[in-house]
C-alpha cells in the first residue's frame, strides 16, 4: 500500500515544500489550507509528473471540519503514516498589545489546531504501532515583540512532549522542527531545506527519535 502523508497549513512556504519532499518519496499526500485558493495552488505545485494530491480546505480552529478533512484523507488515501502541522498565526505583539480575545485565537491556530489533528490521527497510529507526528515549531528564545507567537511556540514544545509520553510507546514518533526566521527562497531559512528535516524524522529508527529539531543548529532555551 503506498503510504500516505498530510501536511496541515500547507501554504507555499513550509506546508508545500513538505509536501513536494514526500511525494517525490512515493506517498500519496494531502494539503489542507484554510483557503481553496492557497491549497488549490499548493497541491497544482506538488502534483506535477502525475503525483497524487487531494487538495482540502478546513480551518485549523474549527475541529469539526478539521477532524473531517482529516477523516477524508484516510477514506480516499488510506491511513494516514505522517500528519505535518504547519499552521501558524504569526504577527507581532508586545506584552499587553494583544487583548485576551487575541491570544486565544493565537493559541487556538499554534496549539490547540495541532492538538486536534494529532488527537485524530495518533490512536491509529498507535495501533498500527508506527506513524508520524510533526509539528513546525519556531520563537527557540523568547522575544517580547512576538508574545502570542512565542507562549504558542512554546506551547507546542509541551504539546510534542505530551504526545509523545501518551503514543510514543505505541510507536508514534512525534516531534517538532523549530525555524529560527522568516522563511524564505535561497535564504538560510529556505523551505526545501527546511522539508529535509520532516522526512528525517520522518525516517528515523526508533532508537534514534529527536523530539525537536532546530533548523541552523541554533539550540532552543
């Protein structure tokens, strides 16, 4: 059975590089975007010389929708071997900038939308006994001028841990890549570079998991 990979928040950035690493590896893979119009041009991207692409929209936020689109991908690709969560709200916020209303919405998309996906896909993983989990992570110091970003950021640090404590003996890997900048082509922070750590992990034998990987090497406090 070909193999299957979804990448959430799969923007032309980090979620398409994503998802062209693991095509050309053979999966089958699925692109889910708040927006049709930024997934539509995603999977057009990914799906060149014949790959298989499903294209969907759903708002991370919104679990029911999200739980849906994620049920989808497993109906129409079978089972789900690597979940990628990328999305990511991303602005900037002194302490006391952001009302409370702000920073739950920022929470909800950095957090709680990579806690619902994993809670969808990590059971069966489990009782397949392998998958992946993967979470873009970022902020690997804390910066005043970004508050929301950061305290979800680091959030998703506790996220991976708690995942993995929960579906790591069941052979789940779960894991975040921290990227220290702006994302850019040709850059330091290039997306495809970037790509190269999912499917690393990805890959990993067990006895080697890394549960965060730092983009550059420069060491999260």
């Amino acid at each position: 059975m070909v193999p299957t990979a979804v990448v959430v928040g799969a923007g032309p950035g980090i979620g398409k590089s994503v998802a062209d690493r693991f095509a050309r590896e053979g999966f089958s893979v699925a692109v889910i975007a708040r927006r049709e119009e930024t997934v539509l041009r995603v999977a057009a991207d990914v799906g060149q010389d014949g790959r298989e692409v499903l294209a969907l929209t759903a708002d991370s936020t919104d679990e029911e929708s999200l739980r849906a689109a994620l049920a989808t991908v497993a109906a129409q690709l079978g089972p789900i071997d690597a979940a990628v969560y990328n999305a990511a709200l991303i602005r900037r916020d002194a302490p006391g900038e952001l009302g409370a209303r702000g920073q739950l919405d920022a929470w909800a998309v950095n957090v709680v939308g990579a806690l619902s996906t994993a809670a969808h896909v990590a059971p069966g993983m489990a009782e397949r006994g392998h998958g992946s989990i993967l979470v873009t992570g970022g902020m690997p110091r804390p910066d005043p001028g970004y508050v929301s970003l950061g305290l979800g950021k680091f959030g998703v640090r506790t996220l991976v841990s708690l995942l993995d404590a929960e579906y790591g003996p069941a052979g789940v890997h779960v894991a975040s890549v921290t990227v220290p900048g702006a994302v850019a082509q040709g850059t330091a922070h290039d997306p495809d570079d970037i790509a190269d750590h999912y499917w690393r992990l990805h890959t990993q034998p067990r006895d080697a998991w890394e549960h965060e990987v730092v983009h550059g090497g420069v060491p999260a406090s």
